[in-house]
C-alpha cells in the first residue's frame, strides 16, 4: 500500500522542483512563489490520484491533463508574454503520453511475437522433424 505521508513528501519535492525549474522559462515578473500557487491544486489532485491507486494508463492522461492545466493558469498569472518554451514545457508531457498510447500495444505485440519464436521445444533445438 502506497503511505500517504511517502506521497506527500514526495509530491512535495516535485511540486518545488517544477516551481523551480518553470521559474527558469518565465520572465522575472512571475516568481517562484506565483508559479507554485498555480501548479498547486494540480499537484495536489495528482497526489490524490496517485494515493488513491488509479491505473497507471488513467493517471498518466489526468497528470498530462492537470499539467496542461498548471500551464494555463500560468499564462492567465502572468504579466508579461510568456517564453516560446513555455508552449513546449506545455505540450510535452502530453504529447509523450500521447505516443506512448498510441506505439506501446504495437511494440508489446513484436516483443511478444519474438518471444514466442524465440521459445523452443525441450529437446528438440528448433528443427522440424521430415
């Protein structure tokens, strides 16, 4: 079982850093402190959602989502013209996640077919018999 207390320091950690590290793109007009107001509910849901065990294909979706999200409040707190980066720190995630979706059942389906060709009979060392 996943202990809340393990989540919350740990989505603690990586709420600061993506404060941190989202304060390096922004001008400096928005601070730290303002970007971790608005990218805290998003963590907090995501925290949320983590504890509460949701599959991991769902919270990947919602945690690309609430990020996106995070990204727009962003932009409505800012006074100034965000960094073209700023679109691209956006849309990553998403569209990772969007890739994974879409390629990981074909690449499943190859592993598991050379598997399956991969696997030989006991004793018989791949050869068919005449």
């Amino acid at each position: 079982m996943r202990h809340p207390i393990d989540a919350a320091i740990m989505f603690t950690a990586l709420w600061v850093l993506a404060s941190m590290a989202l304060d390096i793109l922004t001008p400096k007009e928005l601070t730290a402190i303002m970007i971790g107001e608005a990218i805290a509910p998003a963590v907090l849901l995501a925290a949320l959602l983590y504890v509460l065990r949701y599959p991991l294909v769902d919270f990947t979706i919602m945690f690309a989502t609430l990020w996106l999200v995070a990204t727009m409040s962003i932009e409505l707190i800012s006074p100034t013209q965000l960094s073209p980066l700023m679109i691209i720190a956006a849309f990553v995630p998403a569209g990772l996640i969007g890739s994974w979706l879409h390629f990981w059942p074909r690449i499943r389906k190859v592993a598991v077919e050379r598997s399956e060709a991969a696997e030989t009979p006991p004793g018989q060392l791949g050869t068919k018999p005449p």
